[in-house]
C-alpha cells in the first residue's frame, strides 16, 4: 500500500493550520498526502507537568475537576473541540494534534500527592474530559489504568467517556471503585456506520467493538452508558434512535449528548473534510449548523454552545429524548458517592474526616 492512502485512512485533518497565537507559519510546499510523501508517524513528548488534577467553572460541564494523562490525540477525530488546546502548546490544531502527543509520565504519581493533600476535596474526577483517556498508546503506557489504581486506593469516585474498546482492559479497577458507588463510564457513539467512522474518527473503535465495551461494562456490574456526541445536523441526527437501542440493547442505562461545536480552527478543517469526503451533502450540513449556532458554523455562549438554539435544536432534543424514553435509557439516575473516600496510611480521622 502507498503512503497517500495509509495517511488519507489513517488520519482525520488534511492539513496543519495556522495556530492563532502564532505570527509566522509553515506552508509546505507538497501535498500532505503526495503518493511519495513516507505515512505521517506520531510522535510522543514527555510532558512534565506538576500538577494533574484540572478545574473548571463552566456551567455546561457536569464536572468540576478533570484528569487527562495525555494532551492531543491520536484517535484524530476531525470534529473534536479540543483541537484548539494544542496551539497554546505551539502546535496546530489539524494533524499535529494527532501525531505530536503530550505524555504526562508522572501523572498517577501526581494524582496520588493531590490526593493525599488536605487541600483536597473529595469530589467526581472526569477523565477524558478534553481528550481521550484510552487513546491507542495507553495500551502501551497504561497511565490511565494506573491512575484507576490510585482513585481505587483513595475510593474518590471517577467517570470516564471513551470511544476505545481498551476501558475493558481495566473491568477489574473499575469494578472495584463501582462497589463503592465510584466509577460510572460513557462510551461515545456517533454513528453506526462503519465507513463514516473510517474518515471521520480514523484511529477509534469500530462501533460493534463500543457496543461490546457496554455490554461488557454493564455484564461487569459498572454503570455505563451512551454519549451521543458529537451530533451532526445532516450527516448523524438520524441515527439518534438506532444508537440509544443498539446502545441500550447492550447494557446502557443513561445517556448524554452533544451538539457538534466547531471552535476556532476546527470549523474550517471541518468544512474542509466534508468538501473532500461528502461533498453532496456539505451545503445541507452547513447551513443546519449555521441555523443552530446564529447564523455562524460556531457559538461559544454558555447555556447553548452544547445544545445549539431555534427550531432545529428543539427538534434533536425532542428527538433524544423521545428515543430514550422508547429504549428505557436516563430512567433513574445514577449518582457516584464520595462518602467511601479515605486517605490510605491516614489516620482514622484523617480517613473519615
């Protein structure tokens, strides 16, 4: 196989835009995917970070502290929001972030002394709330699994959403933490095609092995659910009712979702994608977004940019939620506890307090 359609299959940019913090830029003066340019190979740095836990106030984010062993990638979703994160590391947002990947070797060490500090105020940790937590190099490194570890030893209650078979890996620290009411996980599904999730989440899980990931999550007593995200107005919002039964028929108890957000660089890159892979359907496409982002492919306000505004918002969560009701997703809720919470080597105060 040549070089042009490994990259073209096994990638979700085209091309490396400019990063908007940044006054000079490189224009390669080839084409990326030129037949006698050698496969683009990824790229791990060692990312010394000192601290792990990350906080936000976002009102839009069920969470308030967050944990991710890497920054960028490889899974090259070409509609991730988290793509602008990597320009504040000097890189781009298009195939850098999937090739040039932050790796914070120190990370469960780090947890385990942010843990450990009274400073620290047992809460839900969120792991891959910007990237995800079980990329294909975690199969190597295992700092997500080793992370699991010292949350098990603390019992602080964690929830992970990932689009990677490979959380099965780790059933038996899962289940540990789910015995005390501290483990819940999501499994993204965006669509039930198979050659759309090719050219659109390249280096994912296919969608039969995330339907296994629930069923085997769920057949091991964790609680797991479906995230329906991104939603893509004309090219996914049909397949909302397939994905919630396939998703429940395997084992998912709740459900969440997100309406497709495009901010900064990735609204071009994405406009771009759908003129190189469905260019049919790419004015349709648009123009839905635009009618739910205001007339603009992106909105960043706080209380819509997860959910878009006007008729057509209304319509995907009318439809969400009627397909949840059908299958008997989001029925009761599943809340994690903080109350098993210790400090391993504490004192008994200290352990309780």
């Amino acid at each position: 196989m040549n070089a042009a359609p490994e990259k073209l299959h096994a990638r979700g940019a085209a091309a490396n835009p400019t990063n908007r913090f940044e006054q000079i830029s490189l224009e390669p003066d080839v084409d990326w995917y030129a037949p006698d340019e050698r496969p683009l190979r990824t790229v791990f740095y060692r990312d010394k970070t000192q601290t792990i836990i990350n906080y936000n106030d976002s009102p839009d984010i069920g969470f308030d502290a967050s944990v991710n062993p890497y920054r960028g990638c490889e899974h090259g979703c070409i509609y991730c929001y988290a793509r602008p994160f990597h320009d504040f590391l000097g890189f781009s947002s298009g195939l850098d972030f999937e090739s040039k990947i932050m790796v914070k070797e120190d990370a469960p060490e780090l947890l385990r002394r942010e843990l450990s500090s009274s400073k620290w105020k047992p809460q839900c940790i969120a792991m891959s709330g910007v990237t995800d937590c079980y990329q294909p190099v975690e199969r190597k490194l295992q700092l997500t699994r080793r992370c699991l570890q010292v949350l098990a030893e603390f019992r602080n209650p964690v929830g992970i959403v990932t689009k990677n078979h490979l959380v099965t890996r780790d059933l038996d620290v899962l289940g540990e933490l789910a015995r005390h009411q501290a483990a819940a996980v999501f499994v993204s599904l965006t669509t039930l095609d198979t050659e759309l999730r090719k050219v659109m989440e390249p280096r994912t899980s296919p969608p039969a092995a995330r339907l296994a990931a629930i069923r085997e999550l769920s057949q091991a007593g964790i609680p797991t659910g479906v995230m329906i995200a991104p939603i893509i107005p004309g090219l996914t919002d049909h397949e909302i009712p397939n994905l919630l039964r396939a998703a429940a028929e395997a084992g998912a108890r709740f459900a969440g979702s997100v309406v497709l957000r495009l901010p900064h660089a990735v609204a071009p890159m994405f406009d771009d994608w759908l003129k190189r892979h469905f260019p049919n359907r790419r004015d349709k496409v648009v123009h839905r977004l635009e009618e739910l982002r205001g007339g603009r492919l992106n909105d960043p306000s706080f209380g819509t940019r997860m959910t878009g505004v006007g008729p057509d918002a209304q319509r995907i969560a009318r439809l969400f939620e009627i397909s949840c009701r059908r299958v008997g997703i989001n029925e009761q809720e599943w809340p994690l506890s903080t109350a098993a919470f210790r400090r391993p080597g504490g004192t008994q105060m200290e352990m309780f307090g």
